[in-house]
C-alpha cells in the first residue's frame, strides 16, 4: 500500500436522514461530503471502468490552495472498493464498506434517488430556504411593491455608514434588479443587445465567422456524420474546419504541433461551436447525423447575420455553461448569472486600455468576485475572469488586448490589458438614467 494512501470506511459515518449526521462537526462533514459525492458518482457508473470525475482535488499544495487536479474514478466488486487519484498531484485513496450505505445509488430507481438527492442537499440548502420563500413573495409584487421595496433599501443605505454600501457602481437597487434581471434582447431592457448589426461588423469574429461556415457546410452537404459514443464530427470533418475557420493567433498552429490528426476534442474551440449551434437550435443530431433545423435555416444569409449574432451571444452566456469553454466541469452561478452587470461595468470603466487586475477589482458583483475567489488558485481570480468571461467576448469581437512588454500574442497566454472595441458599443446599449435625476 502506497504511503500516501487514504482508506475511507464509509459505515462509520451517519446517514444523512439521521439526527447524528446534522450534528457533524464542519470539518468532518466536508470530508464525508467529499467521499460520499465520489461514493455517489461512481455507484452509478460500470464498475471496472475509470473515468474522469466531476470532482477536482481539495488537497492543500504547500498548506496555501487546493491542487484543482481532476480527479478519476474506478469502482470494482472483488474487492468492492471505490478509488480515487488525482491526476496532478497523485493523491490517491479508496473507500471500502460503502455498500448499502446512503450513498450507494446502484440498482436503485429513479425515485429512490431523486429522494435521496433531496435528502443530501438539505444541509447544504438549508440558507437558501428563507431566500427561496422571499422569492416567491417577491415574484408576487407589482412593479409598484417592488420599487418601494427597492426604495426602503436606498434610503436605508443611505442613513448608514459608507462601509454599508459595499457597490461602487452609481446603481440604485432598482436599477441594479432590472439589469440583472432583465430580458436583454428587448430594446427597453437596462441593458439591451442589438439584433441588426451589418453583416460587414461582424463577419470576421470568430463565433459569427466560423458559426456561419458550418452552417454552410452542411447546408451544402445535407448532412454531416457523427461518431456514436461521443457524437463528435469525423476527422476529414474537423479536417476541413481547420482550414476553413479563423482561428485566435497562434491556437491552431499549436493544435497541430501537439496532434498530427486531431480530433473534435483536440481542438476544443471548434467543439465549443459545434455545441453552441447546437444549444442555439441551429442543428440537430438524427440517427447518426447532424442536420440543419428547418426553422433557423434564414439565420444563415448575411442579411441576418444580426439576428445569428445576437442568437449566438444570449446562447453563450444564458444557456451554456461558459466553464465549457475551457473543457471545465465547474459551474459559475453568481458569476454566470452577473455578466450583465459585468458588463455594464465593462462598458464604465474599459473605455481606454486598462489591466486586469484593475478590471477584476472592479467590473464584479461582490458575490461573484467572491465565487471565483473559493476556484481560483491562491484566489487569484484574474485567470478565471479572462477565462471565462473576458476571452469569449474577445471572440465575438467586443474586446481586445494587449501585452504591455509588447510582447507577441498567444493565445494560451493571458494579457495583462484590455479595452472595449467599438463593436462593443454597436452591439450592447445601456438604459441605465442617473441614480439622483
């Protein structure tokens, strides 16, 4: 047995529909959390069989962050043993005697499940049960109810200390509600995206370009095939993508020195296409093959390039997950669901070149600044912020960058400044009147 070898007894520890599981001190419930989430996730997978996880590693590198290391997979019946090992750092364990417990989901119905989901997420729900019952009452006002609740808010604010105010953004609470939670593709929303932009704007960015190029691909060809696990284009397909898409500086040219033939899941960006048209209602996979939806065919034509645009952006950032960008598992609510305040932000304070670090002490919603904060490695959230938010608008074509040693871009590489382009404010409009007038 390696040294470095965790062994878990998942019997020891209560089930979570017992009084003894909630009165688990912290720090002993986050650790059976940990080992139940990989007890749970790999009961419900063939046993004999390692697979990448959801999970990532929690172990502390040099007692400063966690390793974010993807952790594997493998449940086997003799002996019925779980394990488990990250792939960066190597820490490795298994868990034994997990059979019958509360986080054993094999052979078990559908129903039995989702009640034992419920069961588990109760702990960790119990805080949002009061915000849930506020919503309900909330949704029940009228624009009037809402505002003089908003109003009292402002006022309160107002009568305390500046510390009480934690934004720096001119908003009143109204404001900022109808720009979180507007619909932004109607034109007298806070913040608004525009659907009629020429097809000479935005021909050249990268998700309209290359979107419109297989659309067109396969409206020539009637068809594409896919590949039956993954559903992946074959490699004459990706083949061909590579030469007719435009690509960031220097990303394809690295894809090809790493795979002499890649496929769709080498070249990542090209993946992210194929599922965002797909997210979009653009396509559709049958029997084997990818077609062209009929009800979205006149999104093609260049006098509608607008309309694909806009239906591209509100897909990306509404829909899809944006850690799907980089190939990550994690999801980002607050973050996610914040963009068009991030936005508006954005357009306030990157009107002239400006570093990243500015903009991610600047452009967030605390409670998005601090979700990334728990991600990010030693909480540096200035890599997950060009990530998964700042690079996918440099794709549309609304932002650029720069390296202030001049030095050449790369597109594995991350700028340190940034400004908004003039597409920028072509594409999105604010209707956002002064606080005080």
């Amino acid at each position: 047995m390696s040294s470095k070898e965790t062994i878990v007894d998942l019997s020891k520890y209560p089930s979570p529909d017992t009084p003894e599981y909630e009165n688990l001190p912290d720090e002993v419930f986050q650790k059976l959390d940990l080992y139940a989430s990989y007890t749970l996730e790999a009961t419900r997978e063939p046993t004999g069989q390692t697979f990448t996880s959801f999970f990532y590693c929690e172990k502390e590198v040099d007692g400063k962050y966690s390793c974010e290391g993807e952790i594997s997979l493998i449940r086997y019946d003799i002996p019925k043993e779980i394990h488990w090992k990250c792939e960066n750092c190597g820490d490795q364990g298994k868990i034994i005697n997990f059979e019958g417990t509360f986080w054993d989901f094999s052979n078990l119905s559908q129903e039995e499940i989702d009640r034992r989901m419920d069961i588990i997420g109760v702990r960790d729900d119990e805080s949002l049960e009061l915000m849930d019952v506020f919503d309900d009452v909330f949704d029940e006002m009228n624009e009037k109810g809402k505002n003089d609740f908003f109003s009292a808010i402002d006022n309160l604010a107002d009568s305390m200390d500046d510390d009480f105010d934690e934004f720096d953004d001119g908003l009143s609470t109204s404001q900022r509600y109808y720009l979180l939670e507007g619909n932004w593709k109607n034109a007298d929303n806070s913040i608004s995206i525009s659907d009629d932009l020429p097809f000479g704007k935005v021909k050249d960015t990268f998700f309209l370009h290359n979107a419109r190029t297989f659309l067109l691909y396969i409206q020539d060809r009637g068809k594409l095939p896919v590949t039956k696990s993954l559903r992946n284009l074959n490699l004459n397909v990706v083949a061909d993508f590579i030469d007719l898409f435009i690509w960031p500086e220097g990303y394809i040219e690295e894809v090809k020195e790493m795979y002499k033939r890649p496929d769709e899941e080498k070249v990542w960006l090209l993946k992210v296409v194929h599922e965002l048209l797909d997210m979009a209602g653009l396509i559709h996979v049958k029997k084997g093959y990818i077609y062209l939806t009929k009800k979205n065919t006149h999104l093609i034509k260049e006098e509608n390039a607008g309309k694909l645009f806009q239906l591209l952006f509100d897909t990306l950032f509404n829909k899809m997950n944006i850690a799907f960008l980089t190939g990550g598992n994690r999801e980002y609510p607050y973050f996610q669901d914040s963009i068009p305040y991030t936005l508006y932000k954005l357009h306030k304070k990157a009107q002239k070149w400006t570093s990243l670090k500015e903009m991610s002490e600047k452009i967030l919603l605390p409670i998005a600044q601090e979700e990334l904060s728990d991600y990010a490695i030693a909480g540096d959230i200035n890599i997950l912020l060009y990530y998964n938010l700042l690079r996918p608008l440099k794709l549309f074509g609304l932002l650029e960058s720069r390296f202030s040693n001049n030095q050449g871009y790369l597109f594995t590489k991350i700028p340190d400044q940034l400004r908004l382009k003039p597409l920028f404010h072509d594409f999105l409009t604010f209707n956002i009147p002064d606080k005080n007038s």
